[in-house]
C-alpha cells in the first residue's frame, strides 16, 4: 500500500515538475516565435508586392524591409499595406489580407493591387489546410504567379473572378485552375470575389 502511495506521489511530482518546465520554456520561447511569425507574416505580403528583398533574408531584414517601405493604414475600417519603394513616396502597390473558407479548412492570404485596387500584382495563400498536391497547391508560385497581371472584374466591369479548368483559355479575369482540385478552386474565387466587393468600400 505503502508503495502504491509513493508512486502515485511522485508520479504528481513528475508532472507537476515536468508542467512547470514545459511552461517555463513556452514563455521563454514565445517572442521568438512571436518575431517568427512575425518574419513570415512580413515575407508574404513583401512577396506579393513583389518588393525587393534578399534571395535568403533574416527576420531583421525582412521587418527592415517592411519597416522603411510599407505603410500600415485604415480606410473604412479594413487595413491596407501602402506600399512606398523609396520610402515616403508615391504608393506603388497596395496590399490587402484575405481570408475565407477552404475545403478542409479557413485559407488566408493577401493579394497585393496596384493604385487603381483592380490590377493584381501578385498573391500568396500562406495559410491553408487543403489536401496537399491538390488543392494544398494554391499555396505554390507556379499557381499563385499566374494571378499577376489580371484584374478583379471582367473586361466589361462585371464582377466574377474565375479559376478555370487546366489548359482551358483564360483571360483578364481568370487562371488556370488546378487538377481534381475544383472545390479548392471554387473556394479561392469567392475569395477574390469577397475582396472586390470589399474594396468598393474603399475605392
């Protein structure tokens, strides 16, 4: 009996010990994986802005980056990246943070516009749970690049961005899609349609 007590007892020592250590450690390790976060966060939307930025950059040069060149404004309560290259200057680019629902999951992203908030420059979908080498490809350059140079609406000013079929013909407001991943694509042009509806708010 009287063993079976001192196991029990230094079994709750052991994980009483081992908690304390283990949130100790969390706390010690949480700005760093604040500033982490915060690096990758910054790299994505410098991406889709298409900035300038070293083949290998560290946090501290990405924030740097992100720092003398990117405004952080709010208009009509949705915050938008001004992106300023020299520093101060003409707004080059603006960038928006996207976010809705996934197949498997919420995707979030920023897509990055030129001054008329109609002209894509470039996208990232960083943060999504879609099935990888299907639809978890909206997170590739190959799929993502494609979205450079196109417009939110139609030739003609009508609203619709359109993920299309592989190797189907697109044009100013559509990309290829993805192979057995057209739900994931669905998913993505609600997201690009909730977006410019978004900016009306704005423009």
């Amino acid at each position: 009996m009287k063993n079976s007590v001192r196991v029990i007892v230094f079994s709750i020592a052991l994980a009483v010990v081992c908690s304390a250590l283990l949130a100790g450690v969390s706390l010690f390790t949480a700005p760093f994986r604040n500033a982490n976060e915060k690096a990758e966060e910054v790299h994505n939307i410098l991406g889709a802005l298409n900035a300038q930025i070293p083949a290998e950059p560290s946090a501290a040069q990405l924030l740097d980056i992100f720092e003398k060149q990117v405004e952080v404004v709010d208009r009509s309560g949705i915050s938008l990246y001004e992106f300023r290259p020299g520093g101060g200057g003409n707004i080059e680019a603006i960038a928006v943070p996207v976010k809705g629902p996934g197949l498997w999951g919420p995707i979030e992203g920023v897509v990055a516009l030129e001054p008329d908030l109609e002209t894509i420059r470039g996208v990232r979908f960083f943060k999504q749970e879609e099935t990888p080498g299907l639809g978890g490809e909206i997170g590739a350059l190959w799929f993502q690049e494609q979205f450079a140079g196109k417009k939110l609406r139609s030739a003609d000013g009508k609203p619709g961005f359109r993920i299309l079929k592989p190797s189907a013909e697109t044009d100013i407001n559509s990309v290829d899609g993805i192979t057995g991943a057209t739900m994931t694509s669905d998913k993505v042009a609600a997201i690009m349609d909730s977006l410019a509806a978004m900016l009306e708010k704005v423009r």
